[in-house]
C-alpha cells in the first residue's frame, strides 16, 4: 500500500515520464521480494501465535477431567466457556478494526497478546469450573480474536501469489505440532500435576509475544499520513461547525439534529463494520446457519470426547492416543485433499455437506461402540472429516460473497457462530449434568449437523425450480 500510494502521488504532482514511472516500480518490486524473506518471519510467527494461544484446546478434556471430579463441578460451565470464547473471538475482531483506526497492526496484536496471557495466568487461580467462561471465555476469547485476523492481515500483506501455498503450510505444520500435544499434556500432568500444567500452559501463551513482533509491515506511515489530511479536513469542519453552534448555544434544535447526525454516523459505521446488508441475501443466511451449526457441534464434539472415553474406562494412555490420532488423521485429511484439489475441481459446499453428512453418520456409529481398537478406528474417520470441514468453511463464505464484502460477510459469520455456542453450549453440559451420562450430550451434539443436512438440499430444491 505505500509504495502504491507513492507512485500515485508521484503521478498526481510532477507528472513523471514513463522511464521514471518505470523505475519507481522497479523500485517497489525489488522491496515486494526483500518483503517476501520477512514474509516467512512472519509464517513462523503465526505458527507460533496459533501453537501458544490456542493449542490445549483440544486437551481440555484431558486437563480438566480430574479437576471436574475432584471440585464436582459441572460440564455445563465447560462448553459455556467455549461458548463465550467463541462468540469474543468475533467480538476481538471488531475490536482490532478500532484500534487499526489509529495504530499499527502490531501494536493491536501485542494487545491481544496482553489479554490472552492476562486470561491464560488468571485461569491458574481457578477454585472451579465456573471461572473459566471469564479467565478462558473472555480474556484469551478476545485476546486470540484480536490475534488472527493480525496474523492473516500480515500474511497476506507479504504474498500474493503464494498466499495459498504460504498458508497451507502454516496449517500443516500447526496440525504436525499439534498431533503431539495430547502426549505432551499427559507427560505433564502426571509429572507436575494439574496447577502446574496450567502454569507452564501460561508461560508458553508468552510465546504469542514475540509471534507478534514479527507482523511488521511499512504500511503505519502511508496510512497516518492518508489519516491525518482525512483528520485535518474533519477538523476544520468540526471547528467551522462548533463555531457556528457557539454563536447560539440555546439552540436546541440545532443540538437535536447534531445528536441525531452522530446517532446515524454510529449507525452507519455498525453497518459498514458488519455489512448487515449481507443479511438480506437468503443463500448466505441458509449457509451461515448451517455452517454455525456444523462448526458449533465439531468443536464441542473433540472437546467433550476425552471425557466420553474416561466414562467408557479408557486409562490416560488411551485417551491421549485417542487424541493423537485424530489430530494426526486431520493432518493427513488437509494434505489428501490439498492433493485431490489439485487435480480435480471441487465444490467447497458439496464437499462440506458430504463431509457434514458423513460425520452426521460415523459419530451415530461411535456413540455403539466402546472396544479401543474400533473407537480409535472411527476417531481417525472423524479426523479426516474435520479436516475437510475446516478447510472448506472459510471458503463457503468467500465463495459466495464478493472479494469486497467478505470481511464484513464474515464477521457477520463469526458473531452467528459465536451467539450459537453461547447458545447451546449450556445446553449441551446441562444435557450431561441432569442425565449424569455423556452420551445423551453427544447424541444432542450430532443433531446439530440437521440444520445444515436438512435446509440445503431445501435450498437447492427451490433454486432448481
């Protein structure tokens, strides 16, 4: 952006010739490839910032298991906290467009560095389960919300054209590092014990720190630049109005009208924020529900499961195993169709409503079934499941909407996601808690997938008609 916003400059004030032009983009070419060799800094940070913030998630289970049982807490504070740190994720994002009004992306970044680390060392403290829709839900929610879209922004500011490359790796070695964690959190807790887990968790949230110090871009100085004439030329309308508004200050009309010109700027800033316009659009509001639904009952689903397996009498081994293995099959189930994507063209939605519709039928299977070698056996289907359910999700949104519209199309996304986990997480634990039993959670956790198994083929129905 600032070498564009150089060369327009360049253009609208002298008047170069096409030799200057040409060597002005020489310039901004030989600094996009010395950009590139940041440009995987900036991966290694996000791979950083990802394994930190958020790579326990999926051992939630395995940590807390014990700590339920011996505080008797309940389950249903459990999925509230996914729950609530679902919906301060989309919430952290449009925090992070606040603050990029007026700083840099780092800056922002490092902010929800602060946080997630201020929820990671409170959340040691803990007496109950109760606490974690705020140490969790809250702190690290809105922390890590401010995080990613800093990571994605940043990455996609140093590549172009290997954007997808970039990031495909960025996931693949994420879900390597991540197919060890079940064993390295069991390794912990049975050496150190269940705070000082918590604690080292805390320490290595740290690492998020310096995983934003490398999203560095030289775009602040255009911007503050761009900015600040904006702000000159606001200012002087601000100051001509306040000037005329002094000469009657018992004007109370005057006053109206000038509380009801900000009440419509707010108005209009929520919406261009959020695009709520998107919201008239039926297809995107039947992919949306959908698509929240789906996404709500598979994390729900792997954080619950190592619980399921404690209830069936699996030992820590087991269930660490378990975990691994699922995490491995995702691996494998990204780099499969990233192999199979390359060959064939695929739709993204059918490829979400098959992989919905098989996931829908393997976790009924799961849910008969308690021998080790056949859970771990359907453990591995769902991982590969999950892997196509994860890559295609972002795409479903982006495919749909124009390039322009696809933030606010998916912040509108994120904040339904979110207010459906607030939603039904509750439910879910409240489920486990009156039945004492796992299984009728898992059972409401699958009906989940109905929205989306049931109202896109409706969709398609009308549309062919």
């Amino acid at each position: 952006m600032g070498e564009l916003n150089t060369v327009n400059s360049v253009e609208e004030v002298s008047q170069p010739t096409r030799a200057s032009l040409r060597s002005v983009k020489e310039d901004v070419l030989k600094e996009k490839v010395d950009r590139n060799s940041w440009g995987y800094v900036v991966g290694f940070g996000t791979i950083i910032t990802f394994i930190a913030g958020i790579g326990h998630v999926n051992s939630f289970g395995l940590i807390y298991n014990d700590f339920i049982n011996e505080t008797k807490s309940t389950a249903k504070s459990l999925t509230s906290a996914h729950g609530v740190f679902a919906i301060m994720l989309a919430i952290g994002g449009i925090i992070l467009n606040i603050i990029a009004k007026k700083y840099s992306l780092r800056t922002g970044g490092l902010i929800g560095a602060v946080l997630l680390c201020s929820g990671s060392f409170s959340t040691i403290f803990i007496t109950n389960t109760n606490q974690l829709p705020i140490t969790f839900g809250v702190f690290q929610g809105i922390g890590f919300g401010i995080m990613v879209p800093v990571c994605y922004s940043t990455l996609n500011y140093y590549f172009v054209r290997k954007r997808t490359t970039v990031m495909s790796i960025c996931k693949a070695i994420q879900g390597v590092l991540l197919m060890w964690y079940p064993q390295l959190i069991k390794k912990i807790m049975s050496v150190y014990g269940f705070r000082e887990t918590l604690f080292l968790l805390a320490g290595m949230s740290l690492h998020t720190f310096p995983g934003m110090l490398a999203m560095i871009t030289d775009q602040k100085k255009p911007r503050n630049i761009i900015r600040t004439a904006n702000d000159l030329e606001n200012g002087k309308q601000c100051e001509n109005e306040d000037l005329l508004l002094s000469k009657d200050n018992g004007d109370l009309k005057e006053d109206r009208n000038k509380s009801v010109m900000v009440l419509e700027k707010i108005r209009q800033k929520v919406v261009e924020i959020l695009n709520f316009k998107i919201l008239k659009d039926a297809v995107y509001c039947n992919i949306c529900l959908g698509q929240s639904f789906v996404n709500f009952s598979d994390l729900t689903f792997f954080i619950l499961q190592p619980m399921l397996l404690f209830q069936y009498g699996y030992d820590r081994t087991q269930v660490a195993m378990c975990i691994s293995i699922c995490a491995a099959a995702d691996v494998g189930g990204r780099f499969a169709l990233a192999i199979i994507s390359s060959i064939f063209n695929i739709n993204t939605r059918i490829l979400f409503y098959l992989a919905t519709l098989l996931t829908f039928l393997i976790r009924l299977l799961m849910l008969q079934i308690t021998q080790f070698v056949w859970m771990a056996t359907v453990t591995g289907a769902l991982g590969v499941l999950r892997a196509w359910l994860h890559v295609a999700s972002p795409l479903l949104v982006s495919n749909h909407v124009s390039h322009e519209d696809f933030p606010g199309a998916y912040a509108v996304y994120m904040l339904a996601a979110g207010t459906i986990n607030v939603t039904f997480s509750p439910i879910i634990g409240l489920l486990k808690d009156v039945y004492q039993d796992y299984v009728p959670a898992f059972y409401a956790l699958t009906l989940c997938c109905i929205p989306c198994l049931l109202f896109w083929p409706i969709e398609y129905v009308i549309k062919t008609k």
